[in-house]
C-alpha cells in the first residue's frame, strides 16, 4: 500500500528512504522506513514485507487540507487499525465510504487506483495488514464470509464488511509489540511476522464470529435466492429496484438489506455482474455486440460497452476477438 499527495507533482515533494529524523520516536526495528515531505506536511511509513502479506504503519502529520490516494494494486484484502484520529476513505465512482474512529479497524476490499482520503490538519496514525492476491482463495475456504469478498474481487468491486468493530484488547496489545519493536534484522523482521501473521488471523475469527453471531434469517435467505433466481431469468429485461419491489412485494429498504448481508453488493452491481456474465457467454457465439447488448438487457449498446468495461477492463469487442469470434 502507497499513500501519496493526490495532485501533487513530484517536484512539490520531497522523498528520504528513512524516517525523518524529527520522528524517531515512531521508528520500528525490522521496518522499512521511508518519508514523503511538503507544503502539506508529513506521512511516515515503515513496511514489513512477507510471503502472505504486508504491516504498515502510518504516522501522518498534516498542516493544511490534504486528499491523498491510496495505492492498493498488489493487494485485495486489508485490514486497517486506526490507533489516533479518524479517517473517512471513498472509492471513486462509488457511493462506498470507509469511516474509521480511533480504536476501531475494518476490513475491505478495493480496487487500484481508486480510493481516496480526505483528511483535514492534524496527526493520523493507523496500521495496515495487506493480504496479497494469491492466497485470498486460500483464506476464502476458511472464513465464509471472505467468500463474497473473493467474488467481488474477481469483477474489481468495492467491498466493505460490517461496521467497523472495536479493536479488542489482545489485538491491541499486538499492535503495540510490533509499534514497541526495536530489534533490527532478521531477528526483528521476524518478529514482526510472528505478531502480524496472529493480528490477522486473530483479526479474521474476530469477524468470522460477528457473521456467525447475527446470522441471517432462514426466512430471508430464502426470499433472497428467489430474488437472485428470478435476476438470473430474466437478465434480457430492464431490472430495477422498484421492478423487483413489486414483483416480490417487498420494501426497497429491505431489498437493499438481503443483497448488503447475503452478497455484500448491492442490487445493482448484482444484476450488473450477472449481465456481464452472461454476455460473456453470448460473446463467444455468432451474435453481433448489439444483439448481445438486447440479450441482456441493454436498449443502448454504448450502455452495454460501458458496464462490460467497467467489469472486465476491456471492451466487448476485444472479448468477442480473444475468443475467436470478430464482429464485422
């Protein structure tokens, strides 16, 4: 994970491959430190980098109002600890927002190059573990509720899991071994490692228990597979949320409720990923894009192109050609 100025050019800036001086006091043995400086103040960060994942410590330390974007490519998975001040974080395009207190820490799942945060003068200190791409199949098999997040991640979704809880006492104390490490090398890396591999996990059963504890209703489950089957027949028609209301006489606010706990997507982004899906399918046959775009929905072909993109990262028609069927 990078933080950098948003709309600062680099000659703004000044960038030191260690912690300032000033800060020493926030130096962690075994840590990668380096110093981002401006008009706009300070951001310190040290790294730990291991086989599964990443520790970051931030210590941000502002003079003016700053939006500074958050780089998370290698990433699809992180869990920040927000142990000073408090931040609120958005996804560009997105009506999703991460709100954090001091003392709280969350999980989400985000895109590159699209989040963004907007802090106001004062000093912000959090820590984050990164979990890398490759094994959040892996912890998927392990905690269910990872598992939506490992299907969102797969169509480059925005996903942010419960509200933010409380970081318990023992997580803390984790925390504090690894900000309160002073021994360098290998002795301190590992160390690092050890606290940060328990923090994470310590971290996932934390919310693996809160899934377990407000369990979704039988009743509910089945109204939302009912739901999710009449999308997927009738993906060649307009859906909206007042269309699926009425046909399932139900509430808007409930309807956003089932798609929030059981699929953490909302209705829109469901259908949407569900068109896709099928359009994919329909790409690989004879049909011309426009007639794919009506297949699914779509009265408008530029509609069409403009969600396939945004899901799959490249045009129907460089689909239908990668998969052996040009459109003239």
């Amino acid at each position: 994970m990078n933080l950098l100025p948003f709309n600062w050019s680099a000659g703004e800036l000044v960038t030191l491959p260690a912690i300032d001086s000033r800060y020493k006091k926030h130096i962690i043995g075994g840590a990668i430190g380096s110093t981002i400086k401006g008009a706009f103040g300070v951001i310190l960060k040290q790294l730990v980098d291991y086989d599964i994942l990443t520790f970051t410590y931030y210590v941000i330390v502002l003079s003016i109002d700053t939006i500074l974007q958050v780089d998370t490519s290698d990433f699809l998975l992180s869990l920040t600890y927000m142990l000073e001040n408090e931040i609120t974080q958005s996804v560009d395009g997105s009506s999703i927002a991460l709100s954090l207190s001091e003392g709280q820490f969350q999980l989400a799942g985000l895109p590159p190059d699209q989040y963004l945060m907007a802090l106001t003068p004062g000093i912000y200190r959090f820590c984050r573990l990164d979990v890398k791409r490759d094994v959040l199949s892996e912890f998927s098999q392990q905690y269910d509720f990872l598992k939506e997040v490992a299907l969102r991640a797969e169509h480059n979704l925005p996903v942010v899991y419960q509200k933010a809880p409380v970081i318990s006492h023992r997580n803390r104390l984790l925390l504090d071994s690894i900000l309160a490490n002073k021994v360098n090398g290998t002795i301190g890396h590992i160390t690092i490692e050890s606290s940060s591999k328990r923090l994470l996990l310590l971290s996932l059963n934390d919310l693996e228990e809160q899934f377990r504890k407000y369990p979704v209703l039988g009743s509910d489950r089945e109204e939302y597979e009912k739901i999710k089957a009449f999308i997927t027949n009738n993906l060649d028609k307009k859906l909206t949320i007042p269309l699926l209301c009425s046909h399932f006489k139900i509430g808007k606010t409930k309807m956003q409720q089932l798609f929030s706990q059981l699929s953490m997507m909302s209705v829109h982004d469901f259908i949407t990923i569900q068109k896709i899906e099928r359009s994919k399918l329909l790409l690989e046959t004879s049909l011309t894009i426009n007639e794919v775009a009506i297949e699914v929905g779509y009265t408008e072909p530029s509609n069409f192109i403009r969600a396939f993109k945004k899901i799959t990262g490249m045009t129907p028609m460089v689909y239908k050609a990668n998969n052996g069927q040009i459109d003239y």
